[in-house]
C-alpha cells in the first residue's frame, strides 16, 4: 500500500507542471476550433449532411489519439529517470519503501495527473460541443470517455517504463521519442514498406491483409480501433472503418471481418498496458541507481 | 548485535574499484565516523547499506538484517540523509514531511520535527526555493522523522555555515543521548572529532585505521607539531632537521617546516633545529585529525624521519 502514498505525492508534484496545462490548454483549444469546424460543416468530415454527437466524438477521439501520446511524453519521460539523475530517489529510496512501490507509485500517479487532464480537456470540448450540436448520447459518452482515460494509462505504462530504463534524462526523452516516431508517425509505413520489399520493389495488386492487422499494433491505431468496437453501430452511420482513419476516409477495401475485427484493439491496448511494464520492472529493481 | 557490519565487501564499476574488500564493525549506540577523502568508496558503502547499489561480493548487515534481502526491513528502522540528493522542487517542505511520515507510519508532528531542524518558517514554501542548507535540513528532518535506531548520515554538515554545523552536531548528540546509533560520512575533519567515538578512514576501497579519536593520535604521533619559520627550506635542510632527536616528520608547509614530535621537549627539539638553520618564528599545534587523515591517506607526502 506504500505505492499509493508513492502516487499521491507524485500527483501532488507532477500536477504542477507547466509544461503539461500548457499542452492541455492548446489541447482545448484544438478542440473547440474543430468541433465548431465539424458542427457547422459537417459534409467536410464525412457522409452525413447533419452533425451528429456520435460523430463528434469519432472526430474527437482523432484528436485524442495524438494528444495523449504527446502528454503522457511530457508529463512521464522524466518520472523516474529524472529522479535518479538528479538524486531525489535517495529520498524516495531512504524510506522504508521498495522499488515496486516506487514504479507502482509513478504508475498511478502519473496515470492520474494525465487522466485528470484528458478528463479536463474532453469535458470542456464535448461539453461545447454537445451545445453546438444539439444533444448528448450519453452511453457512447460515457464508453468513449472510459476508453480514453484507458488510453492514457496504457500510455503512461508505456512512457514511466522507457524513463525507468533510463539512468538519465536525455536517455528517457530519447527512447520516448524513439518510441513515439517508430510505432506512432512510421507505423503505418513499416508493414507496406515489408510488402513492398518483398514483392521486389513493388506494391502488389492486392495488399496482403495482415498488413492490416499489423498497422492495428500501434497504441493509438489501437485505441481507435477500440472505440469502433465500442461504438459499432455509431461507426457504421459516421462511416469510419478499421484500417480506414479517420471519419471521412472510407476504404472499402478494408472489408476482410477477420484481420479488420475491431477487438483486435482491446487486445493490443492490454498487450501495450502490460508488456513494457513488466519490461521497465525487471531492470528498474536490479539496477544499481 | 552490531549496528552495521560490512564484510569483505568490493565493488566494482567496470575496471574502477570503488571498494576492495572493506570489513567494519559499527556496535550500536556509538557515534562514529566515516572519513575518507573525495572517491575512497564512502558513498559507495553508503549506497550498498541502502541497497541503492549492489555489490561485486560481500555482505552487509544492518540492525542484524541484510541489506539486500531484508533491505525494506533495514530502512523501517534507520533515517537516511543522503548524499548528492535532491529535494522535490515542487512539493513544500511541510508536504515532503507529511509524505515521510506517511510512509514511515509515524504519527509524529511534521510541524515539531520542522521545528527542530530549524526551517519551520519556511514549512510552506516550495523546497525548490530552499537554500542548500534548508534543503539539508529538511533532508535531516525526513531522516530524524519516527526515531529511528540508526542515523547514516552522508556528508551532513555540506552547505551549511560554522553555526548551521554546530547545530547538526547538537542533534546528532540529542539523537545519540536517546540510545540512536549516528554513523556518518565526512571529509571535514572537524566535525568527526568534535562528536564521534570512534572514526574509520577509508583509502582507495579499503579501510586504513580504525580506532578512537585519541586513539589514532597516539597510534601515530605524540600530538604536537612546531610550525617553524626558518630561513631556508632546501631539501638537505629538511633532512638534516628530520635526524635530531625527537622529531618523527618533517614536511614544507606554507615555506615553513612542519615538524611532528615524539617523546622529547620542543625547546630541545627547536634549539637544536635552530643550530641547523636559523629558527625566525615558530607555532605549536595540536595534532587534528586532519593530520591524522593527511597521514593515513597521503603518506608520499611526507618525508619520514
């Protein structure tokens, strides 16, 4: 239980960065100009002629999926990196807690100060956004909300356990970066470029439909792909697909139901929650700090 | 049982040998003292006691736990200021307290332990705004939060003026009058004679001298050395100097001789330096342990009688 009293002292902390309600700040803004952009010309965005709140959020959670990643950086590259470059896990360390409370401590903490922020953000953008609308589904609010605070944990995981590899900032913002550019910006490109080398330096006609599954793999394709599953339905009349982006971009040739299943992206988003903690866990409690 | 018992224990960093060896016996109660100068190893035991590093071989025991497999069951009874820490800029001094004691589960009043160390004015203030010596304290405050059996303090009195110093030094005194075993870390002299029982210095990874202050003194020299101002310092003066009766060392400090004695007279010893070479001013000093570090730790200084 010492990691909790670890994650509110972080909280507290971590809470008072700058950096971080500067980001949400143009995060919000960000929203307000394009949610006011998609409920006055809704036909720019997608099939239907009428802004619908579904839609609103389909256009938001596009938003979101780069928000997050950018903010769990800013508020996580340093969590615990910077504590040992600059000597305050002595203090932390001195006191009868352990390096699991320790990790598990910057876990939920920094997990808190993001979804306090993404909360933030979502509830003045929708909020606003529900007013130019017109109306509230409250269910797929709700669900849609849920998921994105999800999001943020399965990012702060990512990001506290790069910095717990890292014996020193610069290393920490080097791997997130590193990590942002590989699996977020170049993602998409990697399985075509594999095709493409493969195929002796040609796109074949029909692209394999792993490529699909694979492109899925990233966090935030991940993400985006949950909440289709969450909102099959609202999907559907929106008009985004798997594999396809975002609203207003419908490729009808991602229409294969195995490698296009939307719970692929539960399952990638549990993958990315676990797997790089368990990674930052093993070397974080044998390393000499 | 003793409070700290290091055995055999070396460390190493790559090809560098932070520590080579090192077996020390701290018995509870004592106030004792780690001395050594800047990269001999002190902060590297400190660090294994902490299990903030793991050793090459060796082991600690600390209160009879071991630091590695019981290292939780170590830090629930010793308080730790830290060397080369830093504060959490953001958090008040009041908050990092509140924090400690949570943590600790004590129920002792932040407020009384702010008191104490000296910095309750600045409670609410963001420790980022302290100065090096209020973070020091606020660090001690953490370390003396909840009584614990044991104090290890590294470097203490860093950052702080003659009176801040003292200060320390009355604590650490309190703490020890109240049954705590205090082991600290130090390159200035003075403080480790001012409160320790016993001092250690350490050299290269190794221990060279274990014992009470008094002790190391009469171990090595009688006590007194004669600064002498003369007028001329070339080495064949100071080789004839170092063969009269009485004297154990001769070195050139300052332009002057720096002369260490045994059992005789220092008039004696001072007359018959002064058939060698014209004697213009003198002083006498006792021997601190200062000298006594410089003598452990860089003897090829010295030019031995």
């Amino acid at each position: 239980m010492k990691a909790l009293s670890v994650a509110k002292k972080d909280f507290r902390d971590a809470a008072q960065s700058r950096a971080l309600w500067a980001l949400v700040g143009v995060f919000v803004v960000l929203l307000l100009i394009t949610t006011y952009g998609y409920s006055e010309f809704p036909e720019l965005f997608g099939p239907l002629d009428e802004a619908t709140f579904e839609g609103l959020i389909f256009f938001t959670s596009s938003i979101t999926s780069l928000f997050i990643p950018v903010a769990a950086i800013i508020v996580c590259f340093k969590s615990l990196a910077g504590e040992r470059e600059l000597g305050s896990i002595k203090i932390l360390l001195s006191l009868p807690l352990t390096r699991t409370d320790a990790l598990g401590g910057k876990l939920l903490g920094r997990a808190g100060v993001l979804s306090a922020a993404v909360l933030v953000g979502l509830v003045i953008a929708l909020g606003f956004g529900a007013a130019l609308v017109g109306s509230v589904a409250v269910v797929p609010l709700l669900l849609f909300v849920a998921l994105s605070v999800g999001f943020a944990a399965v990012y702060v995981n990512i990001m506290v356990s790069l910095s717990a590899l890292s014996a020193t900032t610069s290393r920490a913002i080097t791997y997130a970066l590193g990590f942002f550019v590989a699996f977020e910006l170049a993602w998409d490109v990697v399985p075509l470029a594999v095709v493409y080398v493969a195929n002796g330096f040609s796109l074949p006609e029909q692209i394999p439909e792993w490529t699909f599954l694979v492109s899925q793999f990233s966090p935030s394709t991940a993400y985006f792909t949950s909440v289709i599953a969450l909102l099959p339905d609202a999907a559907t009349d929106v008009g985004v697909t798997v594999g396809g982006g975002g609203p207003g971009e419908v490729d009808p040739t991602a229409a294969d139901p195995f490698y296009v299943t939307p719970e692929a992206g539960f399952v990638f988003l549990a993958f990315w929650l676990v797997v790089p903690v368990v990674l930052g866990y093993r070397r974080f409690v044998s390393v000499d700090l | 049982m003793p409070a700290i018992d290091i055995s055999n224990l070396t460390k190493h960093f790559g090809d560098v040998v932070a520590l080579d060896g090192l077996d020390l016996t701290v018995e509870e109660g004592e106030i004792f003292g780690f001395l050594g100068p800047n990269g001999a190893g002190k902060s590297t035991a400190i660090d294994i006691m902490l299990d903030f590093t793991r050793p090459t071989s060796g082991n600690v025991a600390v209160l009879g736990h071991d630091v590695q497999r019981e290292g939780l069951a170590v830090r629930k009874r010793i308080g730790v200021l830290p060397d080369a820490y830093h504060v959490y800029d953001r958090l008040t001094g009041r908050q990092h307290l509140e924090f400690a004691a949570e943590v600790k589960e004590t129920d002792e009043d932040p407020a009384a332990i702010l008191e104490r160390v000296g910095i309750a004015d600045a409670a609410d203030r963001k420790a980022g705004g302290y100065s090096k010596g209020m973070k020091q304290r606020l660090v001690l405050g953490i370390a003396l939060l909840g009584d614990p059996d044991l104090l290890v303090l590294d470097e203490p009195s860093t950052g702080l003026d003659p009176n801040g110093a003292k200060e320390i030094r009355d604590i650490i005194r309190e703490e020890n009058e109240r049954g705590t075993t205090v082991f600290f870390s130090s390159h200035v002299m003075e403080q480790v004679e001012a409160v320790c029982d016993r001092v250690a210095i350490i050299n290269r990874g190794d221990l060279v001298a274990v014992d009470t202050v008094d002790g190391l003194r009469s171990a090595t020299e009688r006590g007194e050395t004669l600064h002498l101002q003369v007028a001329d310092t070339s080495p064949s003066v100071v080789e004839a100097v170092g063969e009269v009766a009485g004297v154990e060392t001769v070195a050139v400090e300052d332009g002057r001789l720096r002369v260490t004695l045994g059992d005789r007279s220092k008039f004696d010893v001072m007359e018959a330096v002064d058939e060698i070479v014209a004697v213009e001013d003198f002083s006498v000093s006792t021997t601190s342990l200062g000298d006594l570090f410089i003598h452990y730790t860089n003897e090829e200084q010295e030019v031995r009688a």
